[in-house]
C-alpha cells in the first residue's frame, strides 16, 4: 500500500505528528522500533515540565502558547488529564540565566510572572532553603505533562483517525523514489510514501551530522525519591528550577504525585551514543550527587530512593531544535536535537510536521529552528 505520509518514530513528536497527518485525511502510517510509551529514548519518566515565560529563547513562545491549546485539546479528545498545573518556581541569584531570562521573556510577551525576594520564598514554602543572593519568580501557569500517557494519547487519536501503526519493527533505510519514498523495515517489508517525516530522536544523529549539524547524545539520569514530609506533596509544593553555583547544572524537579518526588540535572551527564547507552543506575555517581544537592535546596525530600532511569539529550551546538525539510527532498521532514527541553512542545511539532509534510509550508515562524543557521 502506498501513503500519503509515514513517520517513523514514535515518541512525543512523532506520535503527534501522526495524529495530525492523520486529522488531515491523509493516509498515514507510524513505524517504531520499540513499542508506543517505551523508555529506551527522550519521552519517558512520567513527568515533563510545561511554561510559557520561555528563558531558552522567547521566540520559542508563540510555539508554546500553541502547544497548550493544543494540549488541552488532546485531552478532550482522549477524555484524560495530560498537563496538571502546579506553577513553576526558578530560583537563582538575581542575574542568574534562569531567573533574569524568564523575567525578560515575561515582559516581552506580557506573560503572567510573580517576582518573589528570598524571603517571601521562604515564606511561601519554610523548608526551602535559599542562599543570601538568591531570589525567585513562580510562574502560575507552569505545569507538568505525564508523557507516557501523552504519547499514548496520541497514538490512539491517530487510529481512530485512520492511521497504521507498525511497533516493533525498525527503519533500515529510506530512498527517493518518483512518486517519493521507499522504506525498508527490520522485518523485510516495505513501506511507499509521498511525504517522510523522521522524528527520531537520539538515533537522528548519522542523519543531522551528514548534513552538517553537530549533534551530541548525552545521557542523563531521573531519580525519584521518597520524601519523609508531605510538604513536597502536590498541592502544597510546586514544580521548580534551580540555578545555583557548585552545581554540576541546574536542578529541576515536580512535586509528589504519589510516586515519589522526581528530580534531575538538566544536561549533566557524559556524551555517549543511541545504541550503546549505559542504562544501568550506579547509586554512587548517578544517585548521590543529585541527593546531596537536593537535600541542601529541599530538606528531606530524599529520605528513601524509590527508583532512577537513564534517559537521552540530542543536543545541537545552540540548543535550538531542528525543524526544517531535508535540503535535497523537500517531501522529508525532519524533527530532532530537542536537547532535553522539547517534550513540551510535542503536539505543536506535530503539527508543523503534518504542514511541512502535506503543505510544503506551516503557518508557524520556525526560521531560527531551519538547518540554515548550521551553514557556516
């Protein structure tokens, strides 16, 4: 059977992705070499941070803002909670990356923000404990997405809008064609498509790098823990995000959900490869540094360890997206380099995806995530 569109991979971007071709009427199939919701990439651990006040780049913002509706019409697609708000906490010294950005992308965008002192943090929440330079901004509109059920959301949506679903089996190789594309699978089959949309997260590697975007996978690791107070409770605690001298990179985390409190270093972890990540937890060098540096911010919050995953960062040079056609198959897209900041913006991608796929155009500005930045 020949397709109007296949994607392959099936992870936060790529499932959405399908779920828009496929809300299209376009035909459509998915391929994944795992199953849907695996924890072998980017898009697993139960909680992905949501906000708008944008500190990366506030260009990123009308893309978010977009993200959210989309989001929330997801959920009543599916008849499921995916995005709990519980706000955002950024807490630094006043001139800190994290805590100034925020503010300027705040004011840029006329963002909802409380600007908070040290002390009225530390009022709002007595455990937390702030060094003499530090100070804070809580955004109220902050939330967390649970990504398994995301992507399994999405996945559904897009069968029940007429797409296919191939699990388990892998993409060999791709090649044009007259009429597009041919794909070779693990299992011997082939697929023929008009339009290729690649979202595969840390396997994009040979493929970014072959068009000149260096690309690195860095391999970081998750860790919930159990509180021994309920003050880090959802409800009575937010999600927040920590700029702080000595730390190996900042620290972020969610509140308790019922299993176990969830923190990491954003972006800390040693450079490896798709296929040969360690996956096992070392306790001393995965699991100590991370309790030592929480327990200083947030004491007792890591009274017992309930559990730690390895997940992946495909980081580009400028830790912007790559979003673009392919330079030579304009009926290629490409989605990767997330660099551990992307999940959030899974339905918007799917979205762009499916314009670039079957429109040869999106109506979102994407210029500053093109492949022309990478040219010189």
């Amino acid at each position: 059977m020949r397709f109007d569109v296949a994607v392959v991979g099936l992870g936060g971007m790529g499932s959405a992705a399908l779920a828009h071709c496929a809300a299209r009427g376009a035909s459509a199939i998915g391929i994944e070499q795992f199953g849907v919701g695996h924890d072998l990439g980017s898009s697993h651990g139960k909680s992905r941070m949501i906000r708008k006040a944008y500190f990366e780049n506030p260009a990123y913002v009308p893309l978010i803002l977009r993200a959210y509706d989309l989001w929330h019409e997801l959920e009543r697609e599916a008849g499921e909670e995916l995005l709990r708000i519980t706000g955002v906490l950024a807490v630094g010294p006043e001139n800190s990356k994290i805590v100034e950005r925020t503010r300027h992308t705040a004011t840029l965008h006329g963002l909802p923000l409380e600007q908070l002192s040290r002390r009225e943090i530390e009022a709002r929440y007595p455990t937390l404990k702030l060094l003499p330079s530090e100070a804070g901004v809580f955004e109220p509109d902050g939330g967390v997405l649970d990504p398994e059920r995301a992507i399994a959301a999405h996945a559904r949506v897009a069968e029940q809008r007429g797409a296919e679903l191939r699990c388990d089996v892998a993409m060999q190789s791709w090649q044009p064609t007259s009429h597009g594309f041919e794909i070779h699978l693990s299992d011997g089959s082939r697929v023929d498509t008009r339009a290729l949309v690649l979202t595969i997260g840390p396997w994009f590697k040979a493929t970014l790098e072959s068009l000149g975007v260096p690309i690195d996978v860095q391999r970081n690791v998750q860790v919930w823990f159990q509180p021994s107070t309920d003050v880090y409770d959802v409800g009575r605690f937010t999600s927040f995000l920590l700029d702080r001298a000595g730390l190996p990179a900042p620290l972020y985390g969610f509140p308790d959900f019922g299993a176990g409190l969830k923190a990491a270093f954003h972006g800390a972890g040693e450079l490896t490869d798709a296929d040969r990540v360690n996956r096992s937890i070392d306790v001393s060098r995965d699991v100590a540094p991370l309790s030592a540096a929480l327990e200083q911010w947030m004491p007792g919050a890591t009274a017992g360890l309930r559990g730690a995953k390895a997940c992946m960062y495909t980081l580009t040079t400028d830790h912007d997206f790559v979003i673009d056609r392919h330079p030579q198959h304009a009926n290629l897209v490409m989605c990767g380099g997330f660099s551990g900041h992307g999940f959030k913006f899974a339905p918007v991608v799917g979205e762009i995806a499916a314009d670039l796929a079957l429109d040869r155009g999106t109506r979102h500005d994407i210029r500053f995530l093109s492949l022309a930045r990478f040219a010189t």
